[in-house]
C-alpha cells in the first residue's frame, strides 16, 4: 500500500523555519540555510524551470522525493504564502488538498497541479488525496502544524528528515506538541552528504 | 593539535535528558531510550566493570570515544549526580576537571580517574585539561550547560551527536542559549546504525 509521508528539511537545533517569518518571507529570515543542499539540485531547480543544478546523491534524493508522490497536503497558510512564491508551472505537477474552513472552486494550474480545497478535516482530505495518488504515496508537505495534525492522528508512514548542520536558534520546530510521546521510530536509511544529512524513519 | 570535543546522545527533538530529573534519576524518566544503543556495547560495559556487549559498529564508535579523551571535564552538578551513579573504577580512567565554585581536594579513585577541582573558569579549567591529556583530546562531558558555556566561549573543535529515533517531548535541550546563532557547522562523518545515527561535526 502506498505511504503517507513527510519530507522536511531541519536544523539541527529543531527549527523547520526560522524567525521573522511573513508571508512575503514564510520561511523567516534565517531559514534558507536549511535548505541551501535543495537549491543546489537538479531536481529541484527543474521543477522551477530554473536551468542546470547538481546532478549529485542530493539530486537523486530530491528526485525520487518528487517522483513517489502522487498527490500533496498542505495547511491552508503554507498554500497562502506558497502561491505568491512558486512559479507557474507550480512544482508539484500533482493534485494538492489545501486543508481550509474556506470552500472555493479547485484551482488548476500548469503542468499538472490543481489545488482543491478541502473542509471536512485532515482524514478526509487523505482519502482524497490517495484516490487522486492511485499507486503512489502521499506527501504532507506542511506547514509544521499541518504535519504535528496527521502525526498526532497516526496516519504518517514515513518521515524524510533532511538535517542540515546549521544553528537558527529560533523559529518553528517541528517535532514538538505530539501526542503520546516519548515514542521511538524505526531508522530505515540515513544518507549523508557535505550540506545535509538525509534521515529517514518509518513510524509504527 | 588535539581537540576539545563534547559526545552527547540526543532525541530527534533535541533533548539530552528527559523530564523528571532528579539527583537519583540525572537523565530523566524517559532518557535512556537515548542510550539504549551504548549499554548493550561492549566498550561501555566494560568501563562500568560489566560482562559482555555487542562488538559492532556502534562499538567501536563508543571505543574510539573513550579512547581519545585524555582528559574530561564536566559541571558540578554532573558531577554530583554521576558521584551516586558511577560505579568504581569509575568509567573514565582519566584525570576530570570539575567546575565548582567550592574548593576541594583532588578526590582519587581506583583506576586512573582523579576528580580535580577547579574554581577559576572555564578556560582555567580547559588549560589543566589540555596539559594532562597530552596528545590526546579534551572531552567536554556536561552537563547540557557547561557544554552551552564552552560552544559559547569558541573553546569547542568538534561536537559528535548519537541521535536517537526517540521523541521525548520534553526535558533539557542541548542546542539552544548558543550566542553567535545563526551558525553552521561542517559535516564530518555520519554513521548509522539500527539504533543511532552518529553524527560528527567541525566547528569553524
């Protein structure tokens, strides 16, 4: 059965996004340091129709990151401050459920995204979100409070912890305000490069 | 020229000890699952005077730790829990520089550990360490304080993290009151196992 997952660059103080953060900025001042490793990549910069970009062991994690989901979900913020920052073509090239109290029409883009936009809560735009990703997995793509609602209702398979050996010293930690902690995951693969060490957990 | 070097074991979310410490219980209720990795190797048993132990990886890891250390110094509130808890010979078989503000004579115990006493200041206290390690390296032991005073103060070459796939939830950060932040720190080497990920990073 395809995974539900999470794929989120941290520090290594905790912070996936640092202070000071603003829609125009969402994710703070400081914080593209996490995620120098990702702007580097092929991958990723295809996928903003950037030209060029490694084609290292970082690429290969980036692409096969893209490439397994079928379908996204993120929080009705991340959406907000996404689209003023994400080309068009969108990155996604896939369905993505934005969890909101607001009902509004899908939205179709470029290249394969259309965002929908889901009322009915977190479990529902899951199923939705795996019926649009047939054989493949489902991304939580964030916010943090996004992530902490699908942990703490146990539907994550897997966490991609891409740990960069930075310091933020402030802003928005992910792994906290989870329920039925202290709990131990599973290590499955644990890959590392000079920018980022790229962990990844299956959760019972 | 030797390093100075703190090894702590740390939870995904980034604690070195859990909640609910107390002076018989210095790590906190739920902490050890933090150390499940090195009590079931053989190089730490051995120093606590136990049978047995895994000879892995994770082994020799724990070896190569206790091995390069020269000299450790800790904090007197580690020191004062670790005083109940070590066993004798106490695992170090080397001198320790206790930071106290109460003078005290060296304190000799069997095996090659000798708590020395030292009221003048962190850097006071790293000279004396370096002079009786020698070639070998200074281990900054703790507690998560006293290690925050020595990143602080640029005295630190290199810090190795054992994390471990454990939420905590809660208890005593490592990586936060650092002055200077943000930083970065360059990655080392990184090896993982079933039960750890040992990270090593150089500090600039």
């Amino acid at each position: 059965m395809p995974d539900v997952f999470v794929d989120v660059g941290m520090s290594l103080d905790g912070f996936i996004a640092g202070r000071n953060r603003s829609p125009q900025n969402p994710m703070g001042g400081v914080a593209p340091s996490i995620h120098e490793w990702m702007i580097k990549v092929h991958a990723w910069r295809d996928r903003q129709s950037l030209e060029g970009g490694d084609r290292n062991q970082d690429n290969e994690i980036a692409s096969e990151t893209f490439e397994r989901a079928g379908a996204y979900i993120m929080g009705r913020r991340m959406f907000d401050e996404g689209a003023l920052a994400w080309p068009d073509p969108p990155p996604f090239q896939k369905p993505v459920f934005v969890l909101t109290n607001h009902p509004r029409e899908p939205w179709e883009r470029q290249g394969g995204t259309t965002f929908y936009f889901v009322t009915d809560g977190i479990e529902r735009a899951l199923k939705r979100a795996q019926e649009a990703a047939g054989a493949r997995d489902v991304h939580i793509s964030g916010g943090g409070h996004t992530i902490q609602q699908f942990l703490n209702a146990g539907l994550v398979d897997e966490v991609q912890i891409h740990l960069a050996p930075v310091l933020l010293g402030d802003g928005l930690r992910l792994l906290e305000k989870l329920d039925g902690m202290p709990s131990h995951w599973s290590t499955d693969r644990v890959i590392p490069s000079d920018d980022v060490t790229h962990l990844r957990y299956r959760l019972a």
